[in-house]
C-alpha cells in the first residue's frame, strides 16, 4: 500500500488533470454559444498546436 503522502500527491495530480479536461471539453461548447469567440484556453491550445478545429 503506498505511504499516505505518496497517495495525496497522486490524487492531486489526478484532480488537476481533471480540472484540465473539464475546461478543455465545455470550451468548444461556448465558443459555439458565442459566435464562434475563442475564449483564452483555446487560443493557448491552438497556438501549441494542440487545438481543435470547430
């Protein structure tokens, strides 16, 4: 069984990653909503390369 800080810092990084997915999937749904206005996160996912053509 892991050592207690060992399991918090795992739990952390998944919540984080959570966090990231989560704004990552309702953002093309409120760039539809606003007119096609990409907000700031997916501006940053598009200038890495990593966006997603709507």
């Amino acid at each position: 069984m892991p050592s207690p800080s060992l399991r918090t810092a795992r739990e952390h990084r998944t919540r984080r990653r959570g966090i990231g997915i989560g704004i990552t999937r309702r953002s093309p749904t409120r760039s539809d909503r606003d007119e096609g206005r990409r907000e700031p996160w997916l501006r940053t996912l598009d200038r890495l390369g990593l966006g997603f053509g709507s």
